[in-house]
C-alpha cells in the first residue's frame, strides 16, 4: 500500500508550477558582516538554494540580556532572503543557553553520570529537565513565534537543533524528579517497580519513591532494568520538551508546520525517533557518512529507516555535508560524485528536501574546517560547482516530488530498546553491537540487489514475504506472537544469536533461549557461547563465524539445520536452523555473526526460499542499489552506482530523468559513483516484464 504524501512543508510555488525539491542549508549570516549576506543570496539563487534554515545558535544574539532584544538583524536577514524567493525554515533559537543565563542560573547546566556539572561554552548545556531553562526557552519561542507569525519568508519551525545530541542524559536533582514520576505513571505501585526492577536482587527493595535516583555512577553495575528505564525516560523527558516548544508554535502559528532534526543512526541512540515522530507535522533528519566500507551502505540504511519513521511520507533531509566533517579522527573529503551520490540516496529513500550543514564554511569557531556549500576557496571551487550542479539536478528531478517509495517485499527490523538493551554492561559479552550487526544484514540486501525497508518494531509486518529481525534481544510476549503469526501467515523470519532473550522488563524468559523465539524457531539453547575477540569458527558451509556461537539442540521435527558449526566448542552442532511448519512461512535462526558477506550467502538461500528476488539484471547487483518512488501513475527507479567504476546496466526502457549517466550503445552506463533515475509507469520496470519468480537471487 502507498501511504499518502503529507506536503506540508512544500509551500507550491505561488504561480502554480509544481511543487520543488527543498535545497539549502542551516544559514548563519550573524557569523558575518552584512556585505557578505549579500553575496550569500547572490550565490544561494545561483546555486538553486530555495530554503534555509536561520537561527539555530543566534539565542546569545537575539537575547543578549534577560530583559533585552534585538531582532533587527533577523529581521533585515528574512527580508532579505524573502526579496530573493528563498524560503526560510526558522529555528526557535534555543539550542545554546548565553552566557548570561547560566551565570544567572547554574542550575541548568546538566550533571554527568560520575557528578560532574557541564560548563557553558560549548553548546546544548541545559538540562531536559529544568524548569528554569523550560521558563527562559519557551519565553524566547514565545517572542520569535509572535515576531515571525506573519513573516512570508516563514515556511517551517525548527524547534532547538538535533536534541539530545549533547544532553540526552542528564543525572541531575530535576532529571531525578522527573524520573521518579515517570516511574510512578509507569508502575503505579512501588511493588510494580519493585517487581520490574527485580529489587530482591542486591538488596535494592525500594520503599518510598525518593529513594530512586538515576542510574549515577554506582560502586558496580547498577540495576539493569533501572539503566533500560533510564534509557526510555531520557527519551520521553526531552520528548516532552520538545512538545512544550510545539504547543506555543502551535498556538501562535498554527498554520505553520513544526519539526526538528533528527539523528538517525548518528553519534547517539537515546532518542526513541520511533516514539518522537509523531509529535512533529514532518520528519526531518541529519545524516554524515562514515569513512569505511560500508560507508554508503550505512547511508542507504539510515535513509531507509528515516523513511520508516516518517510513516512512509516524503521527509526533510535537513543535515549533511558536502564534503569534509570536522569531528570525526580523520575528516575525509568527499570524492568526485559523493556530494550528489550522497544526496540523491536520501531522495531515493524518500527525501523531497536535501540541505547541508552549513551554508558558508565559518572562518572561526569550533566547526570552522567542517564543509559547506560555499567553502574557505570561496564560490570558485569545485565544491560550489557540485553544490550548483545538484541544484540542477534537483530541479529535472521535480516530478519525483510528493511521490512516495514503494514498499518492498522484505524487511530489517531495527529495534531501539533492543539497541539499548544490548550495548548495556553485565551482558554475555561486551563486544555485541547492536548496530553493525543489522548493518551486515542491510549490507546482504545490498549485495544481492533485493530491495529492503528498515522498519521498527511497531510496523505492520503483514505486507512482508520476508522479514530479518537480527539481535532482537528485548522481546515481549506481544512481540513474539506478532512473529509467530506473521510466520502462521506464510511469513517468512530470520533472527540471529542473542534474540528473543528477555522480556520488556529485562527478565529471562526461562526455559531456554531463545526465549520468547523458541516455540517459533524450534530449537533450544541451553547456554550462550560467545567468543573472545578475534576468534573465529568455521561452518561446514565453508563460511566463518565470530563473536558468538550457542550451543543449540533442535526441538522440533519441521527445524532443519542448514549448516553446522565445524570448529571451536560447538564443533558438530547446528550453526544455522530454519523450521518450516506446515503452512509455507518459515523461521530461521543464525548463531553467530556472519558479517555482511557470510550474511549474503545466507540470507541469498533464505531469500530464494521465500521467492524474493532482485529485480536488477543479474551483472549489475551488488554493485547498484535499488529504490523506487512512486507517484501512482509513475514509478522513478532510483540506480545507485555503489562502485569507483562505471556500471553497464544494459537496455532500459522508459524516461531518464538525470545527467547522471552517460548513453551508451550498449544501454545505460552509470558513471562511477553515478546516479540514474528512470520513469516508467507504475507496475513497469525499466528491465523489461516484473513478473515474480522469474529471475532468482544468485
Ligand atoms: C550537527 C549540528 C550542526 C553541526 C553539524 C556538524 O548536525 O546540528 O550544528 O554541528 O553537526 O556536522
């Protein structure tokens, strides 16, 4: 099913021409004298720049003092912005506390988990929790909101910047408070928390409410369902403040829609952006690459789930970079062809807005060697003329706008508190990774050209032929027979080692592992057989494995074993499962890791048996990715070039809508790193007739 586009956030055009692709950047003209803002809207409109987003650090600015103003400079940048046609995407400004604040009210700053107090002078220094910072923020939401109500450059609110990016876990006297109530709205008892908590264990009985604290640092490991709930609470509490700073924007500005960035898969998990998304009128997200192999493989997949938790309508890349960052160990710029590679997988992945961190590179400052759009070397650089040649290819990509990706036959789970859960200390092993597991699952897809959404563990699941739910650790009993019937359905299931384990208050479900997963999975593990690190066991399928293996025993007489372990400890024992149960779905469980390329021979079987196939010619999978967007009468067939090197697609019927591709006798060539996007009818392929079954997954 195609879910309907919510286009909020695309004001169409006032002369009637369809609606464009949002291009832009986060815009800080108070970094620079008023000449140069000149200049920047001079070059803004030559490079296709049709929104910014202003204000996001400017509070110190805007508020120089508690009881005094200045928003004349604003006011000049929005008219100026306006007199140009740019749109302007308006921050509330209080991402930073000034100076003055928190010498005014030290007690803003967030505590560490050790008891240490954040200082100012960086940025995000306030606690999520404080009702001093809530007081002075909303005030200062409250004078931007009622001053920009009616400004015509005004076509979304920003509200603070990528939240918890810094503060998401505060363990200070309010965040304690907070807690606490949010415990009692959870249990409403203390024998409730008393029971989730398991509290007999160490002596932990609690006996009044104020006597639970955060999880601070403790003489060994704290509680392990205190840490989890702490986990959710630090979620929910900037949750909350997020909502405060809407209600006032909703109020004043209703018309105007809210949103905020989000960091999928960036540098911290403790926001829930599952929970988070619905609270926003659209979702917008911030994405840097990470050197490495599976540099764009992680893209592709945080794009992916961004476009989940957009509940599969168009959402706005507001963050990323167009060539080097500046926190990473070693910043790496982009090469030939990343900058518009990079941008088009997010619209691939559904993105109708791409804008980048920043626009003019600062001269000073912390993040004065971060990319931009208009770089030290000035406009006269090749990362301006990338910058401008995106523009253009934005704008022939027009009609893509609105459209939305058309599901896949498969899916990978992607499950928060299964992240959290097994990243915490007191685990089996330490070395688990919740992450670069489900991301050598994503890598696997890739390989074998089979398209998959990244889902969350809320997401309907009947619409799947396959669904991987890889280190799904946290199941509750709810969870587990939305799998068992998903399977009972003709489903077809794949999980790994360590899944299925406990329940949503961390307690083993007993019996064995794989818990809650066993009845479905058909086998039992009697103890866990993680592996030191660095070693490795060979399978009798001649694939490797590392970092854990079980001891399983098969209990069920419709669980195969496809491949045995044949070295190490389990020498001789099943290694991978698969129960077929009368009905035609199946559930397969791997147990140990595999990594992305032992994973594409696996999951390439596994897919098979499920009948779903690539719909990319044979030559060209692995080397490019797949996406569709569809408007219901057109489907734009996304080609990703993955490779260095040039890709021959072969003869593609309909469309090509973008320069990036070369036309060859031969068919369609996608230069290295190159992007093609096909319209053809919806239904149709490019690759001749899209019958299922015809071409299996090799
Ligand atoms: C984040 C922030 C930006 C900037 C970039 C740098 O995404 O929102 O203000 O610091 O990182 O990569």
């Amino acid at each position: 099913m195609t879910p309907a586009p919510a286009h909020h956030w695309l004001r169409p055009p006032a002369d009637g021409s369809p609606a464009r692709f949002a291009y832009g950047a986060d815009y800080n003209p108070e970094q620079w004298p008023r000449e140069v803002w000149k200049e920047d809207v001079r070059l803004m409109r030559e490079a296709g720049v049709t929104i910014v987003s202003v204000a996001i650090f400017s509070w110190a600015r805007l508020q120089p003092a508690e009881d005094r103003w200045d928003f004349e400079w604003l006011d000049e940048v929005l008219d100026l912005l306006h007199s140009n046609g740019i749109t302007v995407d308006l921050a509330t400004a209080t991402a930073s506390p000034p100076p003055w604040l928190t010498t005014l009210h030290p007690e803003i700053l967030p505590v560490t988990r050790t008891g240490e107090t954040l200082a100012q002078g960086a940025r995000q220094h306030w606690r999520p929790t404080s009702p001093v910072f809530r007081e002075y923020a909303l005030r200062l939401v409250e004078a931007m909101a009622t001053r920009y109500a009616d400004h015509p450059a005004l076509v979304a609110w920003h509200i603070s910047n990528e939240l918890g990016c810094h503060n998401i876990y505060d363990y200070s006297d309010d965040a304690a408070r907070y807690f606490r109530d949010w415990l009692r709205t959870r249990y409403g008892t203390l024998d409730g928390l008393n029971h989730a908590w398991a509290t007999s264990f160490w002596s932990q009985r609690y006996g009044d409410w104020d006597e639970i604290q955060p999880p601070r640092l403790a003489a060994s490991h704290a509680n392990p369902t205190q840490q989890l709930d702490f986990k959710r609470f630090s979620s929910d509490a900037l949750k909350d403040y997020l909502r405060a700073e809407r209600d006032v924007l909703r109020r004043l500005t209703p018309a105007i829609p809210v949103t905020t960035n989000f960091m999928v898969m960036g540098g911290t998990k403790g926001m829930s952006y599952p929970d988070w998304a619905e609270e926003i009128d659209f979702v917008s997200n911030d994405h840097y690459a990470h050197p490495g192999p599976q540099r764009l493989d992680e893209l592709s997949f945080s794009a992916g789930l961004t476009h989940s938790i957009a509940g599969g309508r168009p959402w706005f890349l507001m963050e990323h970079s167009t060539s080097a960052v500046n926190w990473q160990t070693v910043n790496l710029a982009k090469r030939e062809g990343e900058l518009a590679r990079d941008s088009l997988v997010h619209v691939a992945h559904g993105a109708d807005a791409v804008c980048f961190f920043q626009w003019r590179q600062s001269a000073a400052g912390a993040e004065k060697y971060h990319s931009a759009m208009v770089p030290h070397a000035g406009p006269d650089s090749e990362v301006f003329r990338a910058v401008t040649a995106l523009g253009r290819t934005l704008e022939a990509l027009t009609p893509v706008v609105g459209s939305v990706r058309e599901p896949a036959r498969a899916a990978l789970v992607y499950d928060w508190e299964s992240w959290w859960a097994v990243e915490r200390d007191s685990q089996p092993s330490s070395l688990l990774d919740y992450r670069q597991e489900a991301l050598d699952w994503y890598s696997a897809f890739l390989s074998l050209g089979v398209r998959v959404d990244v889902v969350t563990t809320s997401a309907d699941l009947t619409g799947y032929d396959f669904v991987a739910a890889p280190l799904l650790h946290v199941v509750p009993r709810a969870l587990a027979g939305r799998l068992e019937a998903f399977v009972r359905g003709g489903g077809h299931l794949a999980t790994t080692y360590y899944s299925g384990v406990v329940d949503e208050n961390d307690h083993v479900h007993l019996g064995g592992y794989p818990g809650a997963l066993r009845e479905l999975l058909g086998i039992r593990v009697e103890e866990f057989g993680p592996l030191q690190e660095g070693v490795e066991v060979r399978l009798d399928n001649g694939l490797t494995g590392g970092l854990w293996t079980d001891r399983i025993e098969v209990t069920d007489p419709e669980a195969t074993v496809l491949a045995r372990y044949g070295s190490g400890d389990q020498a001789g024992r099943p290694a991978i499962t698969r129960r077929v149960p009368a009905g035609g779905g199946s559930a397969a469980y791997v147990s140990t890791r595999l990594g992305g390329e032992g994973l594409s021979e696996v999951l390439g079987s596994l897919l098979s048996g499920a009948g779903v196939l690539s719909e990319l010619p044979a030559e060209v999978r692995g080397r490019v990715e797949l996406t569709v967007r569809t408007d219901g009468v057109h489907a734009y067939w996304f080609l990703v070039n993955r490779t260095d090197g040039p890709v021959a697609c072969g003869t593609v019927a309909g469309q090509l809508m973008t320069g990036h591709q070369e036309a060859a006798e031969e068919g369609l060539v996608l230069p290295p790193r190159g992007v093609a996007v096909l319209r053809v009818a919806t239904g149709a392929s490019p690759f001749g007739p899209r019958v299922p079954g015809t071409a299996p997954v090799e």
